[in-house]
C-alpha cells in the first residue's frame, strides 16, 4: 500500500472522529508506518482530546487489520507554537494575536492579525517612535505569503 494510500484510509477513518470543532491541520506517514496527526480546534485543542482520538482511531485500525502484525503507531497532537499557519481556519482562529508574516518576495512583516478572508488577510502594527508613532493597517494578498507564524510574547 502506498504512503498516499495509506494517508487517505486514515484521513477516511480520523474524519468521524473530528466531532465539535476539531479539524485536521496535517498528516504525515513516517516509513515506520509511524503516522503523525496534527489537529486543532476553534476552541483550543486540550491533550485529552488529542488522547480520546487517537485511542478511538487505533482502535480502530486494530480492528481493521490494516497492519496485521500491528506494526503501526499514531501520534495525535497540535500543531507546535512554532509551526506557520497552513489553514484559513487557522487564521480566523489567531485574529487578535501577533504574528509574523514572510512573504514571497523575501520581506517581513510583524503586527497584530486582525481580519483573515479567504483572499487576504489584515495586520495591523505601529511606524515610527513616540510622537511620530503611526498606526499601518496593510492588507495582504494570501497568495503572496510564504508562510505565517504566530509570535508568542511573555
């Protein structure tokens, strides 16, 4: 079974298992059979989420015999903080935060995501210093971004 092959069954077997706001983010195979699952959630993603799915889909796979020696393993977690936003959905969910946006053409920009459409998305962030200090709020095209981090702040 090929490695796509094999992505499409469990994609087809996780997606019942995504209940309330839980969506899929990514999913990779490792040549282990090693699945990787990345979800998260509207609402945040908890670990005994992550643990309730990946449980049920083992389950479940076990059942199926997919890998009759058993050979296979899951790991079901969110996206790390550090990892670029790859979903529209991703984007709604961050409006509010600061992010760190890098765009095709080699430039960056940092500010507040504060609108995200299917199209474009909207940061606000401030020019200058002090009495010259300016409020920009630039919109940029989502075709032009190469990716898009959130910036955690202490």
């Amino acid at each position: 079974m090929s490695s796509d092959t094999q992505l499409e069954t469990v994609q087809k077997l996780l997606q019942p298992l995504l209940v309330d706001d839980i969506f899929l983010v990514d999913l990779k195979i490792k040549p282990t059979n090693n699945f990787k699952i990345y979800l998260d959630a509207d609402s945040g993603l908890g670990i005994e989420k992550c643990i309730r799915i990946n449980r049920a889909l083992y389950k479940i796979m076990e059942e199926m015999g997919i890998y009759p020696e058993g050979d296979f393993s899951l790991e079901v977690s969110s996206p790390g903080l550090g990892e670029p936003l790859k979903l529209h959905r991703q984007y709604l969910k961050n409006i509010g935060r600061d992010v760190e946006v890098d765009l095709l053409d080699e430039t960056k920009i940092e500010g507040k995501l504060v609108a995200a459409d299917e199209n474009d998305i909207q940061l606000t962030y401030v020019e200058g210093k002090g009495k010259k200090a300016v409020e920009i709020s630039k919109t940029i095209p989502v075709a032009t971004i190469k990716q898009t981090k959130v910036l955690i702040k202490f």
